[in-house]
C-alpha cells in the first residue's frame, strides 16, 4: 500500500445518519445533509468524536 493510499483511508469516516463515506474536511454529509461540524476524526484511525474529546477513544490518539 502507498503511503498516499493509507493517508487517504485514515481520514475516511462514516455519516452517523446514512453510513455514507466522508473525509475529514467535510461539513456535511454529500448524501444525506446530515451536518457534521459538531464531530471530528482521528487522524490515525479515523474513527469519529464529538468535537469536545481531546483524545480518541477508540486508539487513544491525542487529537
């Protein structure tokens, strides 16, 4: 795998409404609308937060 392929793949995240695929920088959900302001996502796993965490609770990365 490239490392520009892993790069991308570690921003990618899931719409919390519709599942669709999102990267990091979106503000809303290109499928459904959903507004996605209010979450943010690791860097090193991608999973999804409340904007308020200061670490991931999935891999514990400080975010």
């Amino acid at each position: 795998m490239t490392w520009e392929k892993a790069h991308d793949q570690a921003f990618k995240a899931a719409c919390p409404k519709c599942k669709a695929s999102l990267s990091s920088n979106m503000k809303f959900c290109p499928d459904c609308g959903e507004k996605l302001h209010d979450y943010k996502y690791c860097g090193a796993c991608g999973a999804q937060m409340p904007s308020s965490h200061k670490f991931c609770p999935e891999c514990g990365q400080k975010i």
